[in-house]
C-alpha cells in the first residue's frame, strides 16, 4: 500500500465531509465549498439575466446551487475513496478472473458501494479492504439520510421568508402605500400592531439565513412578492417615521427593535453575499406626502444623508437580487395592475 496516496485521500475525504457537516448540521452556515459554490453560481446567473435582460433565470438560483452543493458532496466523498483504494493494487479484486481490478473497476466498485447498491462483480482483496468497505458504504448511507433531511428545514424556511414578505406587503407595496395606509389623519400609531409581530420574524428568518444561507439564492420574479423589497420598503419606512413629529409615531419601544432586527439581518448578509453600494439612492419623492411631513426640501435631504451609509447596503442588497431601485415602486397597486395588463 502507499501510505501517502491513502493519506491523500483519506485528507480530501475529511475536508468533504467537514464541509458537509457544517453546512448541513450546524449553525454556522455552509462551509468553504458550499459558500464558494452559491456565489459562484449566483454571479454567473446574475450577470446572464442582466446581459439578456430576463430576471426569469434567477428563479432557478436556489435550487440549482442547492443541487450543486449535493453533487459536488457526492463527487468529493466518491473521488476521496476511490483515492484511497488506488493506493493498493490488490485492493479490490475481480471475482470472475481473480485479478486486481482495474482504475475504472475501481471508480465503479467505490461508487456502487457508496449508493449501497451493495457487492457485484468485484470484492475487497483482503480484510483490511473489507473493514474499510463497509466503513464506506455508511458514509453513503449517511451522506444520503443528511442530504434529505437538509432539503426538508430549507424549505420550510424558504416558506417562511415568502410569508413574512407576504405580511410586509399587506401593509403597502410602496414606502406611500404603508405611510398613507396606516395614517389615520392625526398619527401613525395604527402600525403598533405589526411591527412586534414583524420583529420577530426578521430575527427568525436571519437565524434561518444564518444556518442556511442557501436562502439568499431563492428569488422570485414578481415584484411585490419579493422579500428584499418589501423588506427594504419596510425600512425606509422606519428612515421616514423619523422626519414625523414624535407623538404622531409609533413608539420608540416596538419602532427600534424593528429597525434593530433589519440591522441585524443586513449585518448577515453583508458578511458573505452582498457589498453595499458606491452611492446611497435618492430619497423618496416629499409631494405625495405633503399632508402629513411638512419639511423644506434641505431639511428633508439633510435627514436622508444622515441615513446613507445603511440605504447603500439596501441598494446593495437590492442589486444583488437582481432588481434596482426603482422596483420599489414598482410594486404599487397601481404599477402592479400595469404589470398584470403587460402580461396579458
């Protein structure tokens, strides 16, 4: 046997499994593989559906890193094994001639034990071999167990961000929509309601991202579904509220621990996955809210510049799920009557 091309192997094998195990029964995230797979994946389909101008592409971004992930698990755990088989010439034998099997036969026997598809034509060369067959064989079977169990918590996740977003745009489709909806004339103390609620499941969809960041590649094509705009509509909302006079807010109590868990999720994703932008985008139009901020234009833009820094990782965040700023309002009752009329 050559030691060397068995540690080789069985080295490959440990970084395999580690990335596994920490992508998949961890907190902590995906592991190196995994992470560089997902942003790999999502750039190249990013920049093809801003080449070809069809955001379409991006919806099969979550899944197809998913299964990325899955087959490069498989093809690392197969290619370490079948190393470390190589290592021996006797290690593996054809029954029908009794002679050392071939490379190929090799790759064959590793990857039928791996599926546990069981012995066919070929058997171990010794007991050492057999020991280490078996020992194997349960890795594929647990490498197949971990595989489904990990796309079940995904998708249940992945459920949850598409409700929260779903809860976000009851409220408004637009940072208009939201403020004129829940003004009733003197305040906007009608939102107290919500935003416990909606703190609550930021945090809970940010502790999901964190233990499956494959959920930053799930993207849907309509745009008052999509859960960064809705999220960043919900924030500017926040940024707006301010400019009001305090007794016609919501109070300080249920306002900043919303603005506390949107910090905490842009603090995730900033991380890894998104770079804010070069400039903050413009501040929202002051006319259609006239009646209820009464401000002069330089007090207005004074406040919003105050505010840059965190509406360029918004944009950032936007940018990378493949929309721009615009798309905010996009999402009005009236602008997504125009879209369905479009499709037709």
């Amino acid at each position: 046997m050559s030691i060397p091309i068995f540690l080789a192997g069985l080295v490959l094998l440990l970084i395999f499994v580690h990335d596994l195990v920490t992508t998949t029964l961890s907190s902590k995230g995906a592991g190196w593989f995994t992470r560089h797979i997902g942003v790999g994946i999502w750039a190249v389909l990013l920049a093809v559906s801003r080449l070809i101008k069809q955001r379409k592409i991006l919806s099969y971004g979550g899944t197809t890193i998913m299964l990325s992930a899955l087959l490069i698990w498989l093809l690392g755990i197969w290619a370490s094994c079948t190393i470390m088989i190589l290592s021996e010439e006797d290690s593996v034998i054809n029954i029908e001639t009794n002679t050392p099997a071939s490379v190929a036969s090799k790759i064959y026997y590793t990857g039928y034990t791996l599926s546990t598809f069981g012995n066919g034509d070929l058997e171990p060369g010794n007991e050492f071999w057999e020991i280490f067959t078996a020992l194997f064989s349960f890795t594929g079977l647990i490498f197949i167990s971990i595989a489904l169990t990990y796309l079940l918590p995904v998708l249940s996740a992945e459920i949850e961000k598409q409700r929260l977003s779903a809860y976000i745009s009851t409220l408004g489709y637009s940072v208009e929509e939201i403020i004129k909806q829940a003004w009733n004339g003197e305040n906007l103390c009608s939102l107290e309601v919500h935003l416990p609620s909606l703190t609550s499941m930021i945090l809970h969809h940010t502790q999901n991202h964190h233990a499956y960041p494959v959920l930053h590649y799930f993207h849907t094509e309509r745009k008052k579904d999509a859960f960064v705009l809705n999220l960043t509509n919900l924030d500017e909302v926040i940024t707006l509220i301010r400019l009001i006079p305090e007794h016609q807010r919501p109070s300080k109590q249920v306002l900043l621990p919303l603005q506390n868990a949107i910090s905490h999720y842009l603090s995730t994703v900033q991380d890894i996955y998104v770079r804010p932008a070069e400039q903050a985008p413009p501040p929202p139009s002051q006319e259609n809210l006239a009646e209820i901020i009464s401000l002069d234009q330089s007090q207005w833009e004074l406040h919003y510049r105050q505010w840059a820094e965190r509406r360029k990782m918004l944009l950032g965040l936007i940018q990378n799920d493949g929309w721009c700023w615009d798309d905010l309002e996009a999402g009005a009752f009236q602008n997504y009557r125009q879209e369905i009329e479009k499709d037709k």
